[in-house]
C-alpha cells in the first residue's frame, strides 16, 4: 500500500474510534504516534473525563449521537468533546445539550453533606462554544464545545443563581476543594473507591465514543455505574442483525481498543434461532475486565435484541434531533416495526432502568 493509502486507511480506521471529521483525523494519523494512536490519559485526566462521561451517559433521552456526543478529540492531558445541539426528553421537547450537561455536571451542596455534580469539577473559562474544565488542583483539562450559539456565559449565570437561590452554595468557581466536597468524599469511601477503579476505563470508552455508532447495531444506547462495574445496555432492533461480535473486536482491537479481556460471558443469540413472541427481548451479557485486574469490576455490556425498546416514532424523533441518515438507516431502517408503529404506541419493551436513550 502506497503511503497515501496507508494515511487513508489509518484517517478511517481513527475516524470509527473518535468520530472526527475525516480533514481532521488525516490530519492527526499524519502527525501522530501511529503505533499507539488514541493516547491513555493521565491518572486526573482519566478522573476528569470519566467523570464527565458517567454523567452525560445516563438514558431518559434521544439524542442526535449516542450519549449526545458527536465525536471526541483527546491527548494525555486534554480532550475535546463535541456535543450534540439538543436532546429530547419523553415529553418531546428540546432542550439544549449544553444545559442538560451543565445540569448533570456542575456541582453544588446540597444541605447536610451531599454534593450535586462532579465533586471537585471546576469551570476554568469560557472561549467562544468551548467551555473549559477541570478538577481543583488542576492537572487536567476538558473542553465541551457546544454547537454554534451556545451560550455557556448565560447557562453558567443561570444556574449560580438558581443554586443560591435555593440556598445550596454552587461549588465550581471555588479555588479549592471545599468542605462539602471533601466531607463528601469521606462519607461514601466505598462508592468513591470503586469509581475510582474505574476512571481508566471511563476515559478509554469517552475517547472511543463513536464506536458506539459506527461500530454498533444498537439505535439505543445507555449507561450507568453499579458497584465496580460500568454497564452498557445496548438495544438492537429486530429485524437488525445483532452483530455484538464485531462491536467486540471493534472495542477490544489490540492497536486502537481499550486494554479488556472476556472475563464471563452469557450469549442467547442464535442465527437459526427465531426471536419468538414479537414482544420477546433476548439479552446477550458480556462481561469485560482489565486483563490485571482477575475480572474483578470492569464493564459490563447488555446487548439486547428485540422490538422497539420505547414507543414509535424513534426513528423521526432522531431525524428531527440530526441523527446521521447512513447510521438511521443501518440501526432503524424505516421498514423496522418501530418506525411503522405510530408515535403513541404503547411501549413494548422497558429498560431494566426504566429509561429511554439514545
Ligand atoms: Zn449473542
């Protein structure tokens, strides 16, 4: 393969993982380290950008991109995350992403001991769509640029005075940790721990977000933390070949996946196997740890196959949000039956968590 081909092929291969413009990604293969060509982040980095991730990756929402992150840009010490201009809640309204991320992030004390947000999350400033952060002490930094007109200025000042109003002190301008945020910290030792094994792996799944759209079958995607492990719910929708194989090698790829071996494994797909019921869902569970780690926590993958997990309509809702056609038409081709049953069609299927998601 001739040089030019190889940069091609490499732009297109970093572009599944990240989901960066192509100019972009050919720009970076054809300046970057190419034997290890997504960077592992430093250990405040990893806190930072898995933290960030464990809040925006929650379900109850459509969004144009799985999580409501187009595509992410990363280097040891910083990262770049693309969101999405509006999400969707089951009511149907929009909502900007930047608010609902602010929502989640920030942090703030509640009376007693509890903190709102990220503990420690600090807003370093505001350039243009780019909003800075990073975590008191410093050390670390992630951007979350908003799509054109946003305007975090304005969303930051909401936000101060309706925390102050409600007499819970917002924490994000303060130089150091504070009371609330370490008292915190020390009254859930055991969740912080656990969080805490799992920041590497927060951040390598953020820095490889769009594998969950290009690589994925899933039109549905939602995550959350349970003890040491993090779980991925990932809905296929019938009539779609559930391939969680090739998502697998996607994810575990030795040069551009995360570091993850199968530690157990229940699978229910079968080829000659018919779904059954029309109502049937059936579950292929996964789990993944650190080879070092003797499959102690880790990452936990639901894949789930089956009819529409929500009520119709997702595949307009996702249009009207700015879904990419290529990938509606791959995971939610209009034939699917929860493109042809009406908006209003009672749901089929529910989430073990109860929520929708994209
Ligand atoms: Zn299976």
């Amino acid at each position: 393969m001739t040089s030019g081909g190889r940069l091609i092929k490499l732009a297109r291969t970093r572009q599944l993982y990240t989901g960066e413009p192509f100019h972009v990604a050919k720009e970076t293969v054809r300046g970057g380290n190419n034997r290890s060509p997504l960077p592992v982040a430093s250990v405040r980095q990893a806190r930072l950008e898995a933290e960030t991730f464990a809040k925006l990756c929650g379900g109850g929402q459509w969004w144009a991109h799985p999580f409501g992150i187009a595509s992410v840009q990363a280097e040891a010490k910083s990262a770049v995350v693309y969101l999405d201009s509006h999400t969707t809640f089951r009511s149907g309204d929009p909502y900007p992403r930047s608010a609902h991320a602010l929502d989640d992030l920030l942090p703030g004390a509640e009376l007693g001991v509890q903190v709102n947000g990220i503990v420690g999350l600090r807003v370093a400033g505001i350039e243009g769509p780019d909003l800075h952060l990073t975590l008191a002490g410093g050390e670390c930094h992630l951007i979350l640029r908003g799509t054109a007109g946003t305007d975090w200025a304005e969303e930051l000042d909401e936000r101060w005075h309706r925390l102050e109003k409600a007499g819970s002190p917002p924490l994000w301008q303060e130089p150091q940790l504070t009371s609330h945020e370490e008292t915190h910290i020390r009254d859930y030792p055991r969740v912080w721990r656990a969080h805490r094994g799992l920041d590497w792996l927060g951040s390598a799944l953020l820095r490889r977000i769009a594998v969950f759209h290009t690589s994925s079958t899933a039109y549905s995607s939602r995550s959350w933390i349970h003890d040491d492990e993090w779980i991925f719910e990932l809905d296929t929708v019938r009539g779609i070949k559930l391939d969680h194989d090739a998502f697998l090698s996607r994810l575990m790829d030795p040069l551009w996946g995360i570091p993850l071996r199968i530690h157990s494994q229940h699978c229910s797909c079968d080829p000659d196997h018919q779904l059954g019921h029309s109502t049937y869902t059936l579950q292929c569970t996964y789990h993944l740890a650190h080879p070092d780690t003797n499959g102690r926590g880790g990452l936990q993958l639901r894949f789930r196959h089956g009819p529409g997990a929500y009520s119709g309509g997702t595949r307009s809702t996702l249009e009207r949000l700015g879904s990419p056609a290529k990938w509606l038409d791959r995971v939610l081709p209009k034939s699917s039956p929860d493109v042809s049953s009406s908006p209003d069609h009672e749901r089929t299927s529910r989430s073990s968590r109860e929520e929708g998601g994209s």
